[in-house]
C-alpha cells in the first residue's frame, strides 16, 4: 500500500515536472515607443564565389529571364520579402576593390586577381552602375563598403562624387558618360570592413584615427546625407568598441559595425557540415548562435557608456551560419547548403536583433546567394529557396514595426548535462494595427505549450505560418526544392484573454493577431 502511494507520488512529480519543461509563460506589453528598423533584414553581397557572378549576374547565354546580365528570377524572389538593403562589394573584397576598375566599356574594363576567394580572375564586369542597377530593381538601399586597407581617402572620397553628386566635375561627367545622368544618392558607406584582418590588421586605435581622416573627406552632397558606418568589432573583442566609442565622436559615425558568425563546432579549422550532424553539434551550435545575444548585449553596454542617447547604431553586417564547403566545391567559394537548422538560426539570431532595436538598428545575412548562409542557391538556370529564405519571408513583417517588449519565462533544452531557452520570442505592430509575434522552438524532441499574455493589447482573432520539416537535417536541393516551405499554422488559439501557442519541436512562427 505503501510503495502504491508512492509510486502515485512518484508519477505525479513526474507529471509535474514534465509539465514544468514544456510550457512557457510570455507577457507582450503595449508600452514602446520604438521601432524594429527595416535595416534589420538587410543582405550582403560580396565578390565571392558564385554569390555575384551566376547568383546575380550572369552569362548572356544562360537561359533565364535577364535584364542586362542581372538574372530576374533571383531579383523577383528578393523583392517579395523586401530585402531593405544590400551590402557590397565585401567583406574582404571591399579592401581589395578599386572602384575605377569597375566602370566604363567592358572591354576596358581591367582584371585583377581575387586574392582572397580562390585566387580567381575577377572582370570587373560587374561594378558600380552594374551594383546600382541591381539594387533599383530589388527595390533596395545599397550599402557600399569602401576601401580603407588598400585604399586612399582621395579614392573613396571620389567613388563617393562619382555616385552623389550632381555639381560639375570630371567624375560627374564620367559618371553621365557612363549612362546615368542623375546622382546615385547612396546613403549607406562604410568606412572599411574588418580593419582589424582582412582590412589592414589595424589596431583599434589607428582605425579610429583612420576612420576620422576617411570620414572627414566623405562629403554630403545634396539630398544623399551619408551614413558612414565604421569598422567595428570582431565577435567578442570589447576593446575595439571601447576604444573605437571613446575617439570617434557619436556625431561622426552613424553605425558601428558587429561581425559574428556562428561556427557549428566552433572551431574553424574543422567547421562542421552544413547537412551531416547529430544532435550534439546541433546544440553546439544552438548555443554558438545564441552567444549573439551576448555580443550585443555587452557591446551595447560599451556603446552606451560614451552614447547614452543611442545615437550610433550597433551595425550587425556580417552574421549567418559558417559551415565547411560542400564536398567537391572550391573551398575559397564558400558554398553551403541550408537545412532546418539554418533557418532556426536566422529566426532566432533574428529575435534577438528585434528585441535589441534601441541599438542594433542595421545588420546583413552572409551572404545572400551561393554563399554562406544564404538565401538562394543557383545552378546555372535553376534556382531553389532556402530554409533561411522562409524565415526572411515570413519576418519581413516585423519590418519598421513598432517593437512590443516580450517578457519570456522558457523551459530549458537539455542534452549532456547542458541547458540553452528553448524558446525565443519577439513580437511587433504594424502600422495597421495587427500584431505579429514570431516565436522559435529550439529543441528537438518536444512540442512546448506557450502560454501568452497580451496584457493591454486588444485582438480577437489568430492566424499563422510555420517552418519545420521532420529532420532538423533537412534541405531543398535542386530535386526537391520545396522540402521545406511556409506551411498554415493551426496550434494557436485564444483562450479568454490569452494566447495558448502549441509549438512543434524545431519549428518556427510567425503569428498575426486582429
Ligand atoms: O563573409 C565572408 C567573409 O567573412 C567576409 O569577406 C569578411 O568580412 C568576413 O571575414
């Protein structure tokens, strides 16, 4: 009778405790007054591998509808999840790049070697009216970076004249010679990419030096006010964002940049493969990604310290996943594919930044296409959308939203021992009122029940999309290229005046409450 009751108490305990790791608590408050930037969902682009060359710009011949060589078929995918941005020519790249190598007759045009992505042979076929060109058809802002290693303040400040102004001057006739007559009106300049490596291994102090005497000569023609972003950070060296706040006044710099990316193994000699790993580098590499939060956390900490008002923005222009190649591809192309995991990493990483938009203000997947962790892999005239894609997609509607603040209580995921939230959550409102909440389910093996309340904010009804697949391995490749898609969300519901959510193990939502 004795081990009976026991035994009842046991199971209830058990009951209890199960109950404890699979449900989450979440309160979403009406009370902000900030907005989630647009700038958030930027993208990268860099003369690497097939990411400019067949991901965007293409041979003549190549079957599929062009305009110029820019292939539509990628454009038009970018344009329906309103990328606001796009990031070029690098990167390492940027460092490397003259920008007088890139206008003018093609055949003029000269060709150097790309020292730093598999020593090929770059045309320049593709250069400053090509960029531009392309981002007018994408319906985005371009983001170029200029060169600071390798570089001279007279050459950016004239690639700058070249694409802003309208005065009379021998760059602005080149440029109306060129084809177009009316200024660019590029906003978006960075003052460099990764100084501290690729860009020139500087030290924090001479960079900040540096980026005063570029910035000086960086002018503001007329209706093109610039954003001049610095070369911030690497992952977690505090120091460079000291050093850089403490001699760049916040008046000089509109951002400052973050590069992270999350390594599966977190070793990079041996990355890790982007389809191939089992549980235990799936959590590695959950806990890799989330280390993001750490990053801005602390490096806003810094930034706050010597811009209390949040002037300068925390600039995230490099982040993504970054795995070994794919097998059988140059390594210097940086090739991989997306699985399930990507897109959990770019659905959280993404959280993250919404639910830290008094100060990341702008960030930049890598890379957009064929590299890193991109959106659309091509070959030749196919082309597929990856997981991460449908995460940009569905997330688009958090973009110039007005932040909600989310207060979470999430269950743990476990495995050997180690615990990373098992959820994560960022919610918006659009300027019509509705409310989108986009949540994220870590773990592997549970559904999780989210309790959610709403407190002051007014809705009646719920509807929702979701990402997952039966594998966290799985992937859309040229055979089956739609694996994985947005599916229609049916596990929420309203429950008196909250928000019951049932999310499957690794899944992500997106929902919209009228
Ligand atoms: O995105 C690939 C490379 O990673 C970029 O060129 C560089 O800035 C970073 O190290």
């Amino acid at each position: 009778m004795a081990f009976k009751k026991y035994l009842i108490l046991i199971l209830a305990v058990m009951n209890v405790a199960s109950y404890a790791q699979t449900t989450a608590k979440l309160t979403i408050s009406n009370d902000s007054k900030l907005t989630v930037s647009k700038y958030i969902y930027g993208q990268f682009a860099e003369h690497l591998g097939h990411g400019i060359y067949s991901g965007f710009w293409v041979d003549r011949s190549l079957p599929v509808e062009k305009q110029g060589r820019i292939r539509m078929d990628v454009v038009k995918a970018l344009k329906k999840i309103k990328i606001p941005t796009l990031r070029w020519p690098g990167g390492c790249f940027a460092d490397e790049y003259h920008w007088r190598d890139g206008i003018g007759p093609d055949a003029q045009r000269p060709r150097m070697v790309n020292t730093n992505w598999g020593g090929v042979t770059e045309d320049n076929s593709f250069g400053t009216h090509e960029f531009l060109e392309l981002c007018s058809l994408l319906g985005c802002e371009p983001y170029i970076a200029a060169n600071v290693g390798s570089g001279t303040v007279e050459e950016m400040s004239k690639w700058i004249e070249y694409v802003n102004s309208n005065s009379t001057s021998t760059v602005v006739e080149q440029r109306k010679k060129n084809g177009h007559p009316a200024p660019y009106k590029v906003t978006f300049w960075g003052i460099g990419n990764e100084s501290w490596g690729c860009g020139g291994n500087m030290t924090p102090d001479f960079y900040a030096d540096q980026f005063k005497r570029y910035a000086a000569f960086a002018k503001n023609y007329p209706s093109a006010p610039l954003k001049k972003i610095a070369s911030g950070p690497n992952s977690g060296d505090y120091n460079w964002t000291e050093v850089c706040m403490k001699n760049i006044p916040a008046n000089l710099m509109w951002g400052l940049s973050l590069h992270y990316y999350t390594v599966p193994t977190g070793n990079w000699s041996h990355k890790g493969s982007a389809t191939s790993f089992d549980e235990s580098e799936y959590f590695k590499t959950m806990e890799n990604c989330l280390e993001m939060e750490n990053l801005v956390t602390k490096h806003s900490a810094i930034m706050d310290k010597y811009d209390p008002d949040k002037k300068v923005a925390l600039v995230v222009d490099e982040w993504g996943v970054w795995t070994d190649v794919e097998p059988g591809t140059n390594p210097g192309f940086l090739y991989q594919q997306n699985s399930l995991r990507d897109a959990l990493i770019a659905a959280t990483t993404l959280n993250i930044f919404n639910n830290h938009c008094d100060r990341v203000r702008a960030a930049a997947l890598a890379q957009t296409v064929n590299v890193l962790q991109s959106l659309i892999l091509t070959d030749k005239d196919k082309m597929l959308l990856t997981p991460t894609y449908h995460i940009f997609d569905m997330y688009q509607m958090h973009q110039d939203a007005r932040y909600l603040p989310i207060k979470l209580n999430s269950p743990e995921y476990e495995l050997d021992g180690k615990k990373i939230p098992a959820i994560n959550v960022s919610a918006s409102q659009d300027a019509s009122g509705k409310v989108h909440i986009s949540l994220v389910n870590l773990d592997l093996h549970n559904n999780i029940t989210i309790s959610a309340n709403l407190k002051d904010i007014h809705w009646k009804t719920v509807t929702g999309q979701i990402l997952t697949s039966v594998n966290i391995t799985d992937i859309n490749t040229f055979q089956q290229p739609h694996k994985l898609r947005l599916e229609s969300f049916k596990g929420a519901k309203k429950e008196g005046i909250d928000l019951l959510v049932v999310m499957p193990a690794k899944s992500a939502v997106m929902l919209e409450l009228e």
